[in-house]
C-alpha cells in the first residue's frame, strides 16, 4: 500500500516546466535572455515548448517558443535576443510553459544589468 501512496505522491509523467537559470545581458532598454529550463519531456505529446519574460505588472514583454522536445538534452538552454524592456522595469520573472501544464513550474525573477 505504501508503494500506491508512493506512486500517487509523484506521478511517472514530465511535470510541469522549471527555469533553472537565467542569464542577462544588454543595457538601455534591450537585453538578451540565456534561459535554462528542466522538464522531463516525453515527446511530442508532453514537452516544454516555451518561456517568457514577465514584467513586475505581469505584463509578457517576450515570449520564446521551443519548436521540439528535448527528451535527450535536459536541462536545455536557449537564448532571446533584442528584448524591448520599458523604461523603469528593474526586474523581470522568467517563467517555463509545458504543452500538458501550461505555465506553473518554478520560476526566476532576475534584476536587470
């Protein structure tokens, strides 16, 4: 029985997505973003397959979108050039989206350089 409760308790499929690391870099209100995501994709039918940049108001300032699974390669990092940031935003959140989840897995916030 404890094996059942064990099993229920964390469920064999990917999870939700989760940014593990995020690199900035630029100035003046046009950064570039190196994002690294983990999730346990399983294919065309469950993958991590985007993030986004997320200003402090919950605005989305840029969105990447992931083409393909990336069952043999995790954590995987890609990269978004030219971010357009509005003046004043200090801070942004970098959240993960999965095609079963949606967004809901770990996220990092990061000050801008």
């Amino acid at each position: 029985m404890a094996g059942g409760l064990l099993a229920a308790a964390f469920p064999a499929y990917g999870g939700e997505a989760d940014v593990v690391d995020v690199q900035v870099h630029g100035a003046e209100g046009s950064y570039s973003f190196q994002v690294t995501v983990r999730h346990a994709d399983e294919g065309w039918d469950h993958y991590a397959d985007a993030w986004e940049v997320v200003g402090p108001d919950g605005e989305v300032l840029a969105i990447r979108e992931l083409a393909h699974p990336h069952v043999e390669e995790q954590p995987f990092t890609r990269s978004l050039p030219n971010v357009q940031i509005p003046e004043g935003v200090e801070t942004v959140t970098i959240r993960a989206r999965d095609s079963v989840h949606g967004y809901g897995g770990e996220e990092v916030s990061v000050e801008l350089p």
